[in-house]
C-alpha cells in the first residue's frame, strides 16, 4: 500500500503533497518564508494572494521545478527536495501535468501534436499518442481543430489545447498557474468547467494558482500566499 493510500489513526487519507516550512529566495529576494501545505488525492486547491506574494514559486516547489533552500516537499510519502535533477524530471514526466498562463503550445506543431507531446516525451510511439491526444478534442469542445497549429487558435481554445496536454499523461496531480489568466471571464469560466470536470473524472489532484476568487471558487478550498507565507496544512475534504 502507497503512503498516500494509508489512512492515519484519526482516519485521515495521507496527503499526496506537501510542504513543510519551505523557504526559497532568489539571490537576495525572500519568494517562499515558510509555506506548509498538504493536499489529499483527488482535491483541488486554490492558491491565491496579491501579485508577487510567492503563489507561482510555491507551485514550482511543489512540482519540483524549483527547489527549496531549506523545508521539505513530498509527493506521495517521497522526498522531492533532495532528489537530483534527472530524477525529478522524471517525476515531473511521469507523475505531473502542467497549464500555464498563456498555454505555451508549440508553435510549429498542429493542436493534436502538442497535446501529444507528454506521452512523446515519455516514449509512446506517434500513432498510439496521437490517438490518446485526439480523444481529449471532443470532451473539451475542440474538434475539428486537431490539425490547426497554434497560430490559428483563439485564446479560449488554445487554452482548451494545454488543458488536454496537461492532462493526457493522466497526471496525478495537475499544477495550473493561472490557468484562465489570459482569457474573458465567459472564456474563462468554460475552462475552468472543463478543468474541474475532467479532473473529477480522473480523480486528479489539482493546485490551482489564481488572484481571482470567481476562479477559486472551483476548488475544494483555499490557501492565502501572503509575503511567501501560507499554511494549510489541514488536508481538506474532496466534494462529491
Ligand atoms: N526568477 C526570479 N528571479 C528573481 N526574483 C524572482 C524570480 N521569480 C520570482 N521572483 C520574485 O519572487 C517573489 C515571488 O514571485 P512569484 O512569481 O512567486 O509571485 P506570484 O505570487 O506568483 O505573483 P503573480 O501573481 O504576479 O504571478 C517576487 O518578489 C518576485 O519578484
Ligand atoms: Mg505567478
């Protein structure tokens, strides 16, 4: 049995992520003074607070892009901190899904290429990922767009594009940085619908960076980042 399948003795599900007094400062600029946070399987967590608080940092930390100066992040029971480069890349392929801001597709790919692109990177052969990719363009209202290449996208459905490749390796835990940022509040909304019914459907743990508390209210609940500090380490209740 995983760590994260264990139960405690009060009966609380062992959380899939967390962070223990994480503390990160690039060069003389505190980021991270102290967040400690535990999420269980399946729950999707708002981080929110004002601009340059450390919301983005704490997500780096906790997929293992950036590490802490001091602190710890687990996943799933592990250490993630003092694992090597190559090792935590390998986490992150294998166990991590990613949107960002402004999508950040691949330009000179078509749409159904970039969402295949995780299981590319993680050795699938081309016809088998471009068949995983191209069942994800009718659930999120993208079909027909498979061919086109990003250019040719509007902002909402490029948005869509990186939902999908975030989420076609079925990640256990999706790490969105403001993931409906760039888009209309209507726009927005149809993603963040998208996000959260996909994500349900998978049971994946979500960290959802946002300032905007119409967004937040998706999630399960809530941290506040304020001047690189956050606790919450209270793991919350995953809603039916
Ligand atoms: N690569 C970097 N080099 C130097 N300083 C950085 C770097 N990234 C972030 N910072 C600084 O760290 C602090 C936290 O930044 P962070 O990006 O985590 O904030 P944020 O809460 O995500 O803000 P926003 O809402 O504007 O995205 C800020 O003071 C920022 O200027
Ligand atoms: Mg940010």
């Amino acid at each position: 049995m995983s760590a994260s399948q264990a139960a405690d003795d009060a009966g609380q599900p062992a959380p899939i992520l967390e962070a223990h007094d994480a503390q990160l400062s690039f060069g003389v600029t505190p980021a991270l003074r102290g967040a400690n946070l535990a999420l269980v399987r399946g729950e999707i967590l708002a981080v929110m607070g004002p601009s340059g608080s450390g919301k983005s940092t704490l997500l780096y930390c906790l997929a293992g892009i950036l590490t802490p100066d001091t602190g710890e992040i687990l996943f799933d029971g592990q250490r993630v901190d003092t694992m090597g480069e190559q090792e935590r890349s390998r986490l992150r392929r294998d166990h991590f899904g990613f949107v960002f801001q402004f999508g950040q597709l691949v330009p000179e790919l078509t749409a159904e290429e970039n969402v295949a692109l995780p299981l590319l990177l993680g050795g699938a052969s081309r016809s088998r990922a471009l068949d995983a990719a191209r069942a994800w363009f009718e659930p999120l209202s993208l079909d027909g767009l498979e061919r086109r290449r990003s250019g040719e996208l509007s902002g909402g459905q490029a948005q869509r594009v990186a939902l999908a490749r975030g989420l076609v390796s079925r990640p256990e835990v999706l790490f969105a940085d403001e993931p409906t940022g760039s888009l209309d509040s209507l726009t927005g909304e149809q993603v963040m619908e998208l996000l959260v019914s996909a994500t349900r459907r998978q049971g994946t743990t979500v960290v959802l960076v946002t300032h905007e508390a119409r967004v937040a209210a998706y999630a399960d609940r809530e941290v506040v980042v304020r001047d690189g500090k956050a606790n919450s380490l209270s793991a919350g209740r995953v809603r039916s």
